[in-house]
C-alpha cells in the first residue's frame, strides 16, 4: 500500500527566520491562558540561542531537554536548533513509574548523550539526580535579549533525537534529521483540505511525545496558525477543558488518542458543554482506534455540532517522525467485524458485529504522500512495515536495535495489522500475543472486553502471561472506578467474560490502586514494565483473587 501524492517539504529552518508571522501561541501557565505572537517566539528563541552558546551549545552538541508544555519550553527549544544544537527529548515519567528507576534512566541517557546541559522547568528540578545538577539549567533562564548568528543543523543532520517512555530497559533514542522533519511537516500538511480555510490547531498532548511536537506544535507554527497549548496536567485533572477550549478559542483541528476522547465524553456528562464547536477533524491515533468511543463522543457533542466525518483515525510512530497513514478528510471512520479467535491465529475472517467472537478493528486509512505500507502476508495478521521519506537514521547508540528494526529502505514496526482495499488495520503490538495453555490470545482484546464491566476504569487493564506452570498463566490487573465489596464476583465476571471471548482461562485477578498501572505520558499501558513489577511483586494492590 503506497501512495505517489506529492507533498511539498515545509522548510522548517526559513520558518524559524520568518518575521512576519501573524498567528499565536497560547500556552496553559498558572491557571490562564497567556497568549504570545508567534514572531515573539521567534524572538525569544534568537535569545535563548545567544544563551545556550554562552553555555557551550555549538553545532552538534546534543541537548538534554526535558520538554513540558510552557511558553518558556516553546522559545527554548527553538533557541537550540537556532544554536546549531540537536534536541534529545528525554521520556517524562509515566503513570505508576518508580521515582528511582526514573531517574536511573534519566542520568543513564545524559551520560550516553554526553549532553553537558540538562535543561528542565524550575518545578521538575527533583526529577534530576544530584550527579547531573551542575549540568541543569531551567527553561525561563535561557532568554538573554541578545542575537548571534544562527547556525541550525544541515539537512542530513541529526536535529532531535526522541527517547521512548521506557520499560526497566533503557529507553531507545530515534534520531531525526532536519530533513525527515521538514518533510514529515508537510506529509501532515497534505492530511487536510488545503480549501477548509482558516485553521485553529488545540492540543494537550505532551511536547515530550512525536504527536504533540510535530503535529501540534511544529506544524501550526512554520504553517503560521493559532495554537492552543494546554498541558496533559491540566487535561488529566479536568478532561472536558479540552472541549471547553475548542469552543472557546474556535479551534477547527485538534489531535488526541481513543482514551481522550473516552474521558472527554464521560466528564461531559457532569456538565453541558456551552457553545458551538468549529470543528473539521479530530485526528486519533497514538493507541488503536476504538469505534465504540468515537460514537459515543459524537453522540455526545452532536447538539454541540460535531459529526463523525470530523474523526480522522491516523497511525504513525517517533521512527517515521510521525503520521504514516490517516483516513481521508471528511470521511466517517470505516470498521470491520472480525472472528478474535481466529485473529489470535493470524487468520482475517469477517464475521457478523454481533457475534460474541467478534472483534471491531477500524480503518486508519491509506498511505500519505509518498510513504509506503505493507504486511509481509496479504490478508492475514502480520507485521506492519514502513517506507518513508520521514524515517528516522537508527536508534542513537544502539547499533545492534537499529540493525533489527531499520531493514533495507524499511523500518520493521512490530506492530500486527492487515491491509484491505488499501487502507491499514492496526490490531496491535507484536509483544500483545500471548500464548496460553497452547493458545494464542490477543491481549488487547481481552482488556477491551475488561473495560466494558462496570466499574473498570477504561484503559486501566492490562493481561498478562506467566510461565508459572507448563500450561502458562493468565493474569489481570485492573484498576477501579471505586473500591467494592465483593471482588472476587468482578474477578469471575471478568474471567467469564475473557473465557467466552477467546477461550481460555483466567488465573488471577489482581486490583490495583488508581493512577499506579504503568503508563506513558500519553497514556498507553506498559505491558512489559506491569509484567516486570509483577515479578517483582512490586504493585500496589488492593485486593487479589485467584480463580
């Protein structure tokens, strides 16, 4: 599956040179919206290059950045590319995530990076261990009024470097040029209908993630629109503001994951959401695309004026910089029903949407421009596999990774879907396939299947094999809306449910305290890391059933 539509590289570097800007930045700072033109930040970020150099960033020099959403974080991160510097995005600590393996991480990545600068926000400053505090310098330090003439990488340089929200692994580093970052900016740009007219981007999404920095920072800024930034803090604590301020600021284009939508549209229900909604697409991607949370969020905001033609389901990843395919604008999501069963054996077999077998997988649509997609077997469950202009270089410093993942011109995503009438199905992560007692399982499946018992918090489920006996072992862990009385009756309701999905039996149910399953900032489980503490016998537990 490829597509030969061109589009024309944005050159990120003539962006950051342009003066004339007329768009603006609104960022979440201390309980308001601070509104700043873009040819401020432009300013601001000549300023913080003349200070970083003052600190030794030359070109070259790899910069440790712990990336939050704030004004002050915007200007600088510029000003490092404006230094000549490469941006090496650190992972920000995840829901659930130990303090001390966060910060052996972290000093673990600045000391590969050899960064000798660690730049942070004044509030975060206990997230670097004592070893790196002579390297730290906070964000709102950097800008010094004064000018110096900017040398941004080359085109074939490496320009930002993003390290993954990590598992007890230590985390891989994709390493961007210049160039994969122009043209990703304009394969996103090819995303939406150049006749729409004025465009209002609003976002939550972290800076520290692809979806938020590319998408929703970089591309409204060298495309001179408005941008409301508000913060993941602030979304986690009320999810409904990010409805609030696209009505409020008339936003027509807005990014987020199935899980954002899911709390959005259930804090919804607390309050009516006042005002018209400008909307032209909801791009959804990050996890797998649940159609359920796309009707329900329609159905919710429909008085509010949003159609399901304005949901856009996209897939992409950090090692192609970002988008790789979306559904066409203007078009309703497509889905289909599939046999779970038989998707656990790699085997796509239509079945009816009501069958208790059944498995809704939706379309993320076909390739963008000039990026190609394929499976390595047509009409079965394979691996996904990716030719891009936007890929990335390799891993940074892991030469035996990049060996496995960059093959040929490809990139080998290990991620499992299908192509059909060329657009994409993702199903999920190769490392979600599980092998219980000689059967294969899909785990997402069966945590989709969790999330709909009340009261389950949607999400906030994860399965989990165990080689404790030859047959394997299949554990739950799951957080609560609220504590209950009878655990163990959840426990075996969510075991009948898993049996009649797949066939297979559950050994445990374990009930974790809210907020404690691991996660990434943009709110993805971490299987690997839930299977590790588990081992560990390192999770905060509530209850524990065996069944």
């Amino acid at each position: 599956m490829s597509s030969d539509r061109g589009a024309a590289p944005v050159l990120i570097w003539d962006a950051l040179a342009d003066t004339s800007a007329s768009g603006c930045l609104r960022t979440w700072e201390d309980g308001r919206f601070v509104v700043t033109p873009w040819r401020d930040v432009l300013s601001r970020a000549q300023g913080a290059a003349a200070r970083l150099r003052r600190l030794g960033v030359v070109p070259g020099t790899r910069v440790a950045c712990v990336l939050t959403n704030s004004v002050d974080v915007v200007c600088g991160l510029l000003g490092v590319w404006l230094a000549g510097g490469v941006i090496a995005s650190l992972p920000l600590p995840g829901k659930g995530a130990d303090p001390r393996e966060y910060l052996r991480q972290l000093r673990s990545v600045v000391d590969l990076l050899q960064s000798p600068l660690v730049l942070i926000e004044g509030r975060l400053a206990s997230l670097v261990p004592d070893t790196l505090v002579d390297r730290v310098r906070f964000w709102g330090s950097l800008d010094s009024g004064r000018r110096i003439g900017v040398e941004p990488p080359g085109a074939d340089d490496v320009a930002f470097i993003q390290f993954s929200s990590g598992s007890t692994d230590l985390p891989k580093g994709c390493m961007l040029t210049s160039k994969a970052i122009s043209r990703q900016l304009g394969v996103i740009h090819g995303m939406f209908d150049p006749d729409s007219g004025p465009r209002r981007m609003g976002s939550w999404l972290p800076l520290s993630h692809d979806m938020g920095m590319f998408g929703c920072l970089l591309y409204p800024l060298v495309r001179d629109y408005d941008l409301v930034l508000s913060s993941p803090e602030r979304f986690a604590m009320a999810p409904r503001t990010w409805f609030d301020d696209l009505v409020a600021f008339g936003s027509t284009i807005t990014v987020g994951t199935s899980t954002g939508l899911h709390l959005a549209t259930r804090a919804h229900q607390r309050s009516p959401l006042a005002g018209r909604l400008a909307l032209d697409a909801i791009v959804v991607g990050a996890e797998r695309v649940d159609l359920n949370v796309l009707r329900r969020t329609q159905a919710t905001f429909a008085p509010n004026g949003l159609g399901m033609t304005a949901f856009m389901p996209a897939y992409g990843m950090a090692e192609a910089t970002l988008a790789v395919t979306a559904v066409p604008w203007s078009r309703p999501p497509t889905a289909v029903a599939l046999d779970s069963v038989a998707l656990a054996e790699g085997a796509v077999v239509d079945t009816a949407a009501d069958d208790p077998h059944a498995t809704t997988v939706v379309s993320v649509g076909p390739s963008l421009a000039g990026i190609t997609v394929a499976t390595a077997h047509s009409g079965r469950l394979s691996e996904i596999r990716v030719s891009s202009p936007c890929l990335a270089s390799g891993y940074f410093a892991d030469p035996v990774r990049t060996r496995e993942r960059f093959v040929g011109s490809g990139f080998r995503s290990g991620d499992l879907g299908f192509v059909r009438d060329g657009e994409l199905y993702v199903v999920g992560r190769v490392d979600d396939l599980l092998s219980v007692a000689g059967r294969k399982v899909y785990a997402r499946e069966l945590e989709a299947t969790v999330d709909l018992i009340e009261p389950a918090r949607h999400g906030r489920s994860v399965v989990i094999d165990l080689p404790a006996a030859a047959s394997g072992e299949l554990v739950l862990l799951v957080e609560l809306k609220h504590e209950l009385d009878d655990y163990p009756a959840f426990a075996v309701q969510a075991a009948n449910a898993i049996m009649a999905k797949a066939g297979v039996g559950l050994s445990r149910c374990l009930f974790l305290r809210r907020d404690t399953l691991p996660r990434t900032p943009s709110g993805k489980v971490q299987r690997f890391r839930s299977r590790i503490l588990l081992l560990r016998d390192e999770l905060a537990l509530t209850a524990a059933v065996d069944l």
